[in-house]
C-alpha cells in the first residue's frame, strides 16, 4: 500500500501544461515579448512556440488561448 501512495505522491506536484500540440496560442514575456504562434514542444514546464520557422520557449503560466 505505501508503494502505491508513494508513486502517486511523487506525480502530484508536478504541473502540466493543458495545451495540446498544434494548437494556436499567445506567448507574453517581458523579456522575448508577445508572440502569436503554433504549440511545437511541451516539456515540463515550458512550451515551445513556433512563429515564422523560429520557436521560442514560454514558461507554461505565461502562454494563453487567444480571445
């Protein structure tokens, strides 16, 4: 039983971003600005933007949907 407690316990802090890949997105970072572009990569808690064939990364908190 602790095994089991213990492995669901070692997931539950971790924070995944709930957007999917390809889906369109808005990146606000006062250091790389507003960018309007593409999912490409999720990792753990950051995801990839691609805008014009460049990709840029985004802390998960800082990337919404438009509208």
């Amino acid at each position: 039983m602790s095994a089991l407690l213990g492995r669901i316990g070692g997931r539950g802090g971790a924070l995944r971003p709930h957007y999917k890949v390809g889906e369109v997105l808005i990146g606000d970072d006062p250091f790389t600005g507003r960018r309007h572009g593409r999912l490409a990569v999720v990792n753990r808690n950051s995801v990839g933007l691609e805008v014009q064939n460049r990709i840029y990364f985004y802390d998960h908190r800082q990337v919404r949907r438009p509208g």
